[in-house]
C-alpha cells in the first residue's frame, strides 16, 4: 500500500444522518488526511479488547486498562480533525453544531446502558445494589461520574469490593468535560491576531497542554491516586496529543515510508507492551502511561504517510475492523454485565470461562442495534468510538487524500468516501 496508490478499507450503507461526503466536515481527520483512517478503526478494536478482555480476567491481559487511554488519544485525534475539517471549509466553528452532534451520537447508547443497569440491578441485586447504580447514574447522566468516584477515592485497579456496575462511564466522562472548552479554546486560538498561522497557534496551545497535564498527572497520581485517575486534567494531555497529531497531519504525510511504517509499528508494540506488562500495583496514570498514549498517538502519525508495510497491514482486516465499528458499544455494554453477573454471584470477579460468556453476550448487545432498523441511533458512538455498518471495500487513493478516485479493484457503492463521524470516546 504506498503513498499515492494505497488500498482502503471504507464502508458503506450508513444510517442516513451518518452519510457524509468525502470532503464533508464530520470526517474525524484533518482535512489533508484521508476522510477514512482504518488504521484508526483498527487501533479502537485494539483499545477495546484490552479493556474487556482486561475486566474478564484473560490471563496475561493485565494492564488491559491502557486501552482506555487509547482512546482518549484517538478521541483527541478525531475531534481536531473535525474542527480543523470545518474551519478549512466553513472558515468558522460552529460550537452549537459540534455539540448537536455529540448528543446525537453519544446520549442514545449511553442512555439505553444505563436504563438497562439499573433496572437489572434492582431486579437481580436487589434494592441495595439497585439504588447503588441509582445513584451512579444520576451522575453516568450528566457524565459528571468520574468526579463522583474521584471524591469517594474509588480505587478502579485493586478495590476488593463490588465495583459500581456503571463504573466504565467515567472515562466517557473525562471526554465530554473536556470537550465543554476545547471548541471555546479553538474559537479563542483562531481570533487571536499573530503571525502564525491558526494551525501553529493551536499546536502551541496543544503542546502547551500537553506538558501541564502531564506533570501535573505524575505530581497527581502521587498525592491522590484516585483523583489523578478518573479526573479530567490529568488525563487532558491524552486527548491534546492526539489534537497534535491532527493538527501536524501536513508535516507527517511527507514522512518517508520506512519511518512512517516503524512508528506505526513502533506504536502498536508500545500499546501491546502496557496492556501485557503493566498490572494493578503499576502506578498509574502518573509516567507510566506515557507509554500506551504514546503508543497510540506514534500509531496515528505513522498512518498519516500511508506506507506500504505499516501496522494497517493488519488493522485493516475485516475481522479486526468489525470489532473497531462496535467498540463504542461493546465498551459501554460489557462492564455493566461482567459486574452484574459477578455480584450476582457474590464476588467480585468471574472466573475466565464465564467471563467471556458474557463477553459474547456483551457483543450481541454492541451488535444488535446495528440490525434493528428503528435504532440507528443507538449504535453510533461519539469520536472515540466511531461505528459504522460495515462492508469494505478498496479503492485507490487520488491526488488527494479526501476525495478519492472511483477506481481501483474494488469501489465505492457511490464516490463520496464514507467516513467517520465521530470516548470513550464525537
């Protein structure tokens, strides 16, 4: 797959609200990427099954927590591309649409997990437990619950009670808080009168970010551990390197192959060495996890070149681009039933086999919404996680990355580039 001739994985047959053109301003990359990174899909099913695989005890998958801040990453990515995408087109950033679109894509699934949990808690755990998620949900609701669990010092990685079932809503959370000023701060950066250019200015911004979070995410993890992991500032620098990512898509397409491709690959092994060598007693996020965000934003910028032997080689495969559509689903789904299912139980974990039970079962509920044609919504997720109905198809890329050429082995049902449109992870 080289620089100008690559093959692409895309879909078609979206819902009607997701039908954007391959120059449209949802596509969650900049607009001199391609509109449709599967590299990046890829990497959300990478992210997703160190978590699930993580919480049902796979054995060796011990710090399957990483897969979190993966995403954080990619959501960071996706959203900068979007505003970049439409400020190029529009020459403006409409706040009010950008945050019209997350609600689309976020509220329904999330709100349909939480109905689902709390009736099951009370039906199945009884009044205590039901009340329990009752209250957990309030918070899940306005996505405030990461605050919640940063004040009752809840200990994500070693707590020997029974987690709160909607526990995974917390980084869900960190991203919409985030996001309540990162549109403010891109109208701010673009108003200012420099001689950089708008793009420069908000790489300074982004860096700028990137180093206060990340200190005070060591200072943090070390003085309140349990703050330092489910609170936003922290966890900031995450989403803003994946925004420089976006923003340095220019400079990174003229990358040589062989680069690119080592540190697409280079990115991928650093994921995989977090998720497999990290473990509950890691202290985390603090330096450590450096490591799999950088992993991840070092994935991204190496796909930007498209070389020809880069980790999308493999991301790219139906099987692993099937899971990157439901990730948003699967990741919402799954916690709430391994919890259930254990407390249920009277433990606080299930052995492995029964686990991944109801993993499938977690698949089958990411799944379904995309089979029922009066739920469209429920399945499409926000920009970390982006789902599509999935059916790939190749082409070959033309002169520009967004708009490419209806030719190749295999094409586009229509020439328009299906992309996409958007936390954990818009």
């Amino acid at each position: 797959m080289g620089d100008t001739d690559a093959e692409m994985v895309t879909t078609d047959t979206l819902p009607a609200d997701e039908r954007i053109s391959s120059s449209g301003l949802e596509a969650g990359t900049a607009p001199e990427d391609r509109s449709f990174r599967p590299d990046v899909q890829g990497l959300r099913a990478v992210a997703v099954l160190l978590v699930v695989l993580f919480h049902a005890h796979v054995p060796g998958i011990s710090g399957g927590y990483v897969g979190v801040d993966v995403f954080f990453v990619i959501s960071g990515f996706v959203i900068t591309g979007v505003l970049l995408r439409e400020r190029t087109a529009k020459g403006s950033t409409s706040i009010a649409s950008f945050y019209a679109r997350r609600a689309r894509r976020i509220i329904p699934a999330a709100t349909l997990v939480i109905i689902v949990a709390v009736i099951a808690s009370y039906v199945l755990l009884g009044p205590i437990s039901g009340n329990a998620t009752s209250g957990d949900a309030r918070w899940a609701s306005v996505f405030l619950v990461n605050v919640h669990f940063a004040e009752s010092g809840t200990n994500y990685l070693a707590s020997l009670s029974p987690p709160s079932v909607l526990q995974n809503y917390w980084s869900l959370a960190v991203e919409e808080q985030f996001y309540l000023v990162y549109p403010a701060i891109v109208l701010v950066v673009a108003a200012l009168s420099t001689r950089l250019s708008f793009r420069r200015r908000l790489g300074v911004v982004l860096c700028a970010a990137v180093i206060a979070s990340l200190i005070y995410s060591i200072v943090q993890t070390h003085s309140h551990p349990a703050a330092a992991y489910f609170s936003v500032l922290p966890r900031v620098w995450e989403l803003a390197i994946g925004g420089l990512v976006a923003v340095c898509t220019v400079e990174l397409r003229r990358l040589s192959a062989p680069i690119a491709a080592a540190m697409s690959w280079l990115g991928l092994g650093l994921i995989l060495l977090a998720g497999f060598a990290f473990t509950a007693s890691t202290v985390y996020p603090g330096w450590a996890v450096i490591i799999p965000a950088g992993g991840a934003a070092l994935l991204i910028a190496g796909g930007a070149a498209v070389p020809a032997y880069g980790v999308e080689t493999i991301l790219r495969l139906r099987p692993i681009q099937w899971i990157g559509v439901i990730s948003y689903s699967l990741y919402l789904w799954h916690w709430p039933i391994l919890t259930i299912a254990a407390e249920r139980r009277g433990t606080t974990s299930l052995p492995v086999a029964d686990g991944m039970l109801w993993v499938l079962v977690s698949l089958v509920l990411a799944t379904a919404p995309q089979q029922v044609p009066w739920l469209p919504s429920v399945g499409q997720p926000a920009h970390g996680w982006v789902s599509h109905r999935l059916r790939p198809r190749r082409i070959h890329h033309g002169d520009s990355p967004s708009q490419p050429r209806c030719a190749g082995r295999l094409k586009f049902d229509r020439c328009d580039g299906h992309t996409m449109p958007t936390s954990a992870q818009e």
